[in-house]
C-alpha cells in the first residue's frame, strides 16, 4: 500500500504502467457502441406483460392519490381544531 500524494489516499502499489486513454474521438466511438450493445439486451414486454404493468402502475397512483387526500383531510382537520373557524 502506498499513500497518493495528491489526495493523501491510501491506493494499491502497482509495478505496471498505466494504460494510455485512448484520444477524444475513440471515446467517442467506444461510448457509442457500448449504447448499442445495452440496447440490444432490451426485452420489450408482451401486450399481456405491458396491461399488467399498466394496470399496477394506475393502481399505485389512485393508491397515493387517496394516501394524499387522506392526508390532506386529516390536516385540514386537526388544523382547524387547533385553530378554531375564524368568525
């Protein structure tokens, strides 16, 4: 273990040299076809899978929704019994 001068952390020795980053262009390139390559992997759902997932999705909002409200009515509540209906 050797301490980094520049930060002061503590890094691995290592004999081997660092390899040299490639120029600004080949990056380019490289970051261009790792996109593709995770695009490929994509699986588009069935039109059963994606009415499901619909379905989960509108029901987790309404759940919220009605979580919010509830909230909302709770607090509208207790606020006026603190603070009383102004006359």
């Amino acid at each position: 273990m050797v301490q980094d001068e520049s930060k002061g952390e503590v890094v691995a020795a290592s004999a081997a040299p660092r390899e040299k980053k490639p120029n600004f262009f080949a990056r380019i390139a490289l970051f261009i076809r790792q996109v593709f390559a995770e695009l490929r992997k994509v699986v588009t759902p069935t039109r059963q899978e994606l009415g499901k997932y619909t379905a989960v999705v509108l029901g987790f909002v309404v759940v919220m929704m009605a979580l919010v409200y509830g909230l909302d009515a709770l607090f509208v509540w207790v606020t006026t019994i603190v603070f009383g209906i102004p006359a």
